[in-house]
C-alpha cells in the first residue's frame, strides 16, 4: 500500500477527481462518489478483492446510523409542512429574534438542540424551517443554511454530554461539569459569528438560484384548517423531547426501569419513528392532501438523499483505511508550534481527512490527552482546543455534508461556501475563545 505523503496526495486528488466529475461532467454525486472510493482505493495500494468490501462496508455502515432517520424526518417533515406546523414555528422565531435576527434565532436553535440530539437527527428535524423562514424574511437560504448547520455542529462537536466531546473530557482528564459549562461558553461565539454573522455575509453573495430542486417539505395547497403554535412547538420539539429524556436518564437514574424504558423510546430513530406515528394521527385533521401523496413524495426524496450520504460514508471508510490518519498523527507530532494551536490543526486535519467530527475527537485526545500536564496546559483548555478543530472542513467523505447539501437543496460549490468555510470560521472563532480563556488561567476554576 502506499504510504507517507504520497496518502495526502492522493487524497487530495480524489477531492479534485470528484468535483470534477460531479460540476464539469455533470456525473449524478452517488454514481460519481461510489467511483471515486472504488478507484482510490485501488490507486492507495488495497487489493482489488478488498475494495468493493470496503465500500460496501462503509456505505451500509452509514446507513446503519442515518438511513432509517433520513427516511423518517422526510415523512416527518412533510406533515409538519403539510399541516402549517413549520409555518407556525417560523413565525414564532420571527416574533421573538425579529426578521433581521431570525438566522440568529434558528443558530442558537441549533446550537441547543444538538447537545442531546445527533448532527444528522436535528438537522433532518429543524430543516423545516429553512424555507419557510427564508420567504418570510427575504433572507437568503443559504443564511439559513449556514446557521443552522454551524449552530448545530458546533455543539455537536463541542458540549458534552454528545459523545465526542464527552469522549475528549474522559481522555484528558477534565472535570466534565467545567468542561461543559466552558464548551458552552466557547460554542456561542462560535455559532454567531460563524453560523449567523457569516451565514449572512456568504448569503448575500451566494445566488440560491431557480434550478435547485423545491423542497418536498413545502405544502403544495394551505392546510385544511389552522394549527396552534403551541401543538407546532410540540410536534417540533416531541423527537428531540423524547432523545433528551433518555440522555437525562442515563445521567441521572442509570440501570434503573425508566432508564431502560426511555433508552428503547428515546433512541434516535425509534424516537422519529414515535414522533411520525404520533403526527400522522395528530396532524391530519390539519391536512388537505391525501396522505398517499405525502408518502409518496417524501419517500421519493428521502431516496437519492440515502444513496448519495451512503455513497458519502464509502467514500470515507475508503480514505479512512489507507491509513491517513495515523501519518498525520506521526507528523505533527514534530511539530513545533504552541501547543493549543497543534491540537487545533490536529483535530481539524483529521476531521477533514477522516470525514467525522467524532473520530477526529477520540483519535486527537487519545493521543494529546495523556499528555496535558507534560505539555503544560490544563485537560480542559486543551480538550476545547481539540473539540474547537472538529467543528470545521467538513468535505464530501463526511455523510454529514450531503445531508446539509440535500436538505439545504445546495448545489455544491454552495455547500462548500456556507457549510464547509462557515464551520471553519465557526472553529476558528471557538479556537480564539479558548485562547482567550487561558489569559484567565489559575483564576478560573479549572482553567
């Protein structure tokens, strides 16, 4: 197999093999991906007998984990939509954040919903809102986009109790109640300026232009009769309500019966498949389509929205076994430059090489954590610099980035402008944070 510099080349150039065949060539992104993890790992060195496993290992591997939730949040949304229900919660945002604000309003949003509640999960739920906030304000959907896509990986990436930052605080030691309550300080700058003050800035120069498909989740015709707010918040909020009921009960009543109840209900895909029972039977008195038609239509999108974010995780397994990682690690370990710096690089390498916020996590902390107190900083800033550089660079080995493209309704030079930078600047931002933070080293508890 190869190996050394000659990984990073090639890595780079099946990015460059794919853009190509997807913008120049017009290639459909699954079939385009699925060649270009075939042929990579053919170019890496892996036997010809190995590499149609490891694509198909890889692509079933994300479908284990979004495949059933992307099909369900589809149909659940396009009741939402059907019923007026997403119209009601936009115009709530509205109320409270105003029409400028409201992309502020939809990151923060993002931002608390995403500590109990998966990357993937919270933005096939919230993605709802998009459009109908974009042709309320006026306000461009890539904004939307971007905010509610930062806001959301940023504490995915950064607060605790979501696994990869709960990982890092284990593997550096940190107080995990201190380290919770400075991730959070550090992921709302984070979120404003590069969900919301960038999201607006790429908004105005990024052209959401008439080809890009209309969303399934819009009501063709207005809704039977008018839905509450307050039954639009709960419908909204019951997945959400459902997965951080079990996250709570975990923490606070472990091995007990209700815990064991709540982890059955609350689990993500059984919880969207509750909450999608529960708005077909709420929510049709609400409707004027049939229900067939709703089915149908949301299954048809939810289709080539599970091709292509499996093809997305192939492609990843592909690069994730030519063994990238570790000659990164290997590398940058003779380094010399400040030490929360490098586990920023580190971290964001990784996360753009490997296509997982949490794989760049564990990988990174379980390499830097052990060594906190010899390289002179404390478990936790440390740790937040880690965290600070998964949040950015996702690229299109990451299943995450096909749903933002997807269910954002990007092209994908869009997607790479609001979603992949404004992560970037979102990390960078939680980065300067943590740096700020250490001038108050020895003062504040833990720092």
């Amino acid at each position: 197999m190869v190996t050394g510099n000659m990984l990073i080349v090639i890595f780079i150039l099946s990015l460059a093999a794919l853009f190509f065949l997807i913008l120049k060539l017009k290639l459909e992104p699954f079939l385009a991906l699925i060649g270009v993890a075939l042929a990579t790992a053919v170019v890496i060195g892996i036997p010809v007998t190995e590499a149609p496993k490891i694509v198909t290992t890889g692509f079933g591997n994300t479908l284990a984990g979004v495949g059933i939730l992307i099909g369900l949040g589809v149909i659940f949304g396009q009741f939402l939509a059907a019923s007026g229900a997403v119209e009601k919660i936009a115009q709530a945002v509205l109320r409270v954040f105003g029409v400028k604000k409201s992309p502020a309003g939809l990151a923060l949003t993002g931002t608390a919903v995403s500590i109990p509640v998966f990357f993937d999960a919270a933005f096939v739920i919230l993605s709802g809102l998009i459009k109908s906030l974009s042709k309320k304000t006026g306000i461009s959907i890539v904004s939307f986009v971007t905010a509610l896509g930062v806001g959301l990986i940023v504490s995915h990436s950064m607060i605790a109790p979501t696994p990869g930052p709960l990982v890092v605080a284990e593997n550096t030691g940190a107080d995990l109640g201190l380290f919770i309550l400075y991730g959070i300080i550090c992921a709302i700058p984070a979120t404003l300026v590069g969900g919301y003050l960038y999201g607006m800035f790429i908004g105005k120069r990024v052209k959401h232009d008439g080809e890009i498909e209309e969303g399934v989740i819009d009501p063709v015709v207005k809704p039977k009769k008018e839905i509450s707010t307050g039954l639009s918040f709960f419908m909204l909020g019951l997945p959400i309500i459902l997965i951080l009921a079990n996250t709570i009960s975990q923490l606070v009543l472990p091995e007990s019966g209700i815990s064991t109840f709540l982890s059955f209900v609350g689990e993500k895909n059984v919880a969207l498949f509750i909450s999608v029972i529960v708005g077909v039977l709420v929510l049709t008195p609400y409707i004027s389509q049939p229900k067939s038609q709703l089915y149908s239509e949301a299954i048809n999108s939810a289709g080539i929205i599970i091709l292509i974010t499996g093809a997305g995780g192939a492609f990843g397994a592909v690069i994730n076994e030519s063994g990238i990682g570790q000659h990164l690690i290997d590398t940058m370990q003779n380094w010399s430059i400040p030490v929360l710096l490098l586990a920023f690089i580190f971290s964001q390498i990784l996360r753009a090489s490997l296509g997982s916020s949490t794989v760049a996590l564990v990988t990174t902390s379980s390499i830097m954590g052990p060594l906190a107190v010899d390289l002179g900083v404390t478990p936790i800033l440390l740790g937040l610099a880690i965290c600070a550089g998964a949040v950015g660079l996702s690229m299109p080995n990451d299943s995450g980035f096909w749903v933002v493209k997807n269910f954002g309704k990007l092209t994908i030079p869009q997607t790479l402008q609001a979603w992949t930078i404004g992560g970037f600047v979102a990390g960078v931002t939680a980065l300067i944070t943590v740096y700020i933070l250490s001038l108050f080293s020895g003062i504040l508890p833990g720092l």
